[in-house]
C-alpha cells in the first residue's frame, strides 16, 4: 500500500522569519504520529530555518523547489544538490510547470536534474502536466508521455522507487479550477501504465503519483478517495497553516 504524500510548495512566499513563524504554528495543529509522508518546500533561503523550526527528529521532510544538475561551477544564481543535502533536504521539486514556462526549462534538463538528485541522494519530485490548449486538443496524454519520457531517460528501477511523480495540469494551476477528480485519474493511469511499460509492475504499482493544481481543504477528499492518487502537491492552500494542516488531516484518514 502507498502512504499518502502531501508536498507544501511555497513558491516564492515567505522569509526566513516567516518560515519559523509558520512551522511553529503548523506543528501545533498536526499530530504526533502521522499516517502520512508530509514535505515542506520553501525557498532556498528560508531552508535553514525551516529545519530549525522542524527540529532534529521531526517526522516532517524539507524539499527544495529546484537545483541544478552540477555538483558546483560557474552557475551564478544556481544552488546544487549536495549544498540541499546539507541543509537537510530530502526532497526536491523538479519541472514544475513555472519553471518550465518562465524559465525555459526543457525535459533534458529536467533530466539532468533528476539524475543530479539522486546522485547526491535527494528524492526527485517530477511535475508534468499539460497547458489547456493541448488539453482541448486532445493532446494531454501524449504531452505528459513526451515529458515523462525525456525527464526519465535513463534511470534504472531503482531510481525509480525514489521518484515521485506529480501531475500538475497547467490550467489547474493557482486558478481556482482544479481537474476533476475523473480528468486527475484519468491522467495518473496512464502515467503507471507507462512506468510498467518503460521498467516493470512492482516498480509501477509502488511509486507514488500525486496531483497538483488548486488543491484545497474542500476538494481534496474527493480526489483522495481515488486509488490512483497518492497525494498532493499543493501551492496556494499550503501557506496557511490551517488550510494545510486540514488537507494533511484528510490524508492521513485515508490510507493508514
Ligand atoms: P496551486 O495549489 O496554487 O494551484 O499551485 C499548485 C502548484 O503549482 C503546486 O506545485
């Protein structure tokens, strides 16, 4: 059985201070033994006190929203993987779609990452997802196949038993209107069907596929309550503590 995963992507919000602040008060509303794996992702500079605010034995992960595929360099505003291990991050999001979009991350950068992730002992946090053109085009499945394609070239089962994949549909995104439920398993058994296709079944029925876009205390009992989804990556709803800390007690009653 796979736990529940709910991953908080902060994006560009919060200060160090506030990121304290903020885990002080979450803490406070979640329980002592969770039946469920919770990620916190802020951004790079508020890592630090994140972990303290978290303590040593905290059943809570740190993830990064990002990180470049070198170990060091030349990278000016770059940050790489093992200066996240240090900080004490388990996790990093890879891909997500303002990256992609605003940036101009492509797959086989995305790849690169992905491996540098696991090289330096980090769980990478694949988005995919497709714009709402290429929804109305009828073009969803073989978009998310092409990304997962060129972003998970070359790993081998054992990577892949570190990864997550998170389906994020870019018109979902920070808009209001998350998929339904039907369109979000819909997308997630093609992306298992594609996993047992490219490396095997126990390696597909075992990695965990979230959803992400507009996921909020009110629809996230629905979209949980589907065998192929795992958990969630959440943006907006995740930066108050209230609003996050329902979604993760939602989780947890699912699947202990
Ligand atoms: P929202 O939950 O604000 O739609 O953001 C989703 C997201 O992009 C998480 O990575």
């Amino acid at each position: 059985m796979r736990r529940p995963l709910i991953i908080g992507n902060w994006k560009m919000n919060k200060t160090a201070s506030e990121a304290g602040a903020f885990i002080h008060d979450l803490r406070e509303r979640l329980p002592a033994s969770p039946n469920a794996d919770v990620v916190l992702a802020p951004p790079f500079t508020a890592l630090e006190s994140a972990r303290k605010a978290l303590g040593p034995s905290s059943w809570i992960s740190l993830g990064a929203q990002n990180v470049h595929w070198e170990q060091h360099g030349a990278f000016t505003g770059e940050v790489s993987a093992p200066m996240l291990r240090e900080l004490g991050c388990r996790y990093v999001i890879v891909g997500h779609s303002e990256r992609r979009t605003l940036f101009g991350e492509r797959d086989q950068d995305i790849q690169k990452k992905v491996q540098a992730a696991l090289t330096y002992g980090l769980s990478p946090i694949l988005c995919v997802g497709e714009s709402l053109a290429e929804r109305e085009a009828g073009r969803t499945e073989s978009v998310v196949t092409t990304q997962l394609t060129g972003s998970l070239a070359g790993l081998t089962t054992e990577d892949l038993a570190t990864v997550t994949i998170a389906y994020e549909p870019v018109w979902a995104i920070g808009t209001g209107r998350a998929a339904t439920t039907e369109q979000a398993v819909a997308v997630h058994r093609s992306i298992r069907l594609f996993v047992e296709t490219g490396w095997n079944s126990e390696t597909a029925s075992a990695i965990r596929i979230l959803y992400g876009g507009s996921v909020t205390p009110q629809n996230i009992e629905s979209l949980l309550a589907s065998d192929p989804i795992d958990g969630a990556l959440v943006g907006g709803a995740c930066l108050n503590p209230e609003s996050f800390a329902t979604i993760v007690g939602i989780a947890q009653t699912r699947r202990a």
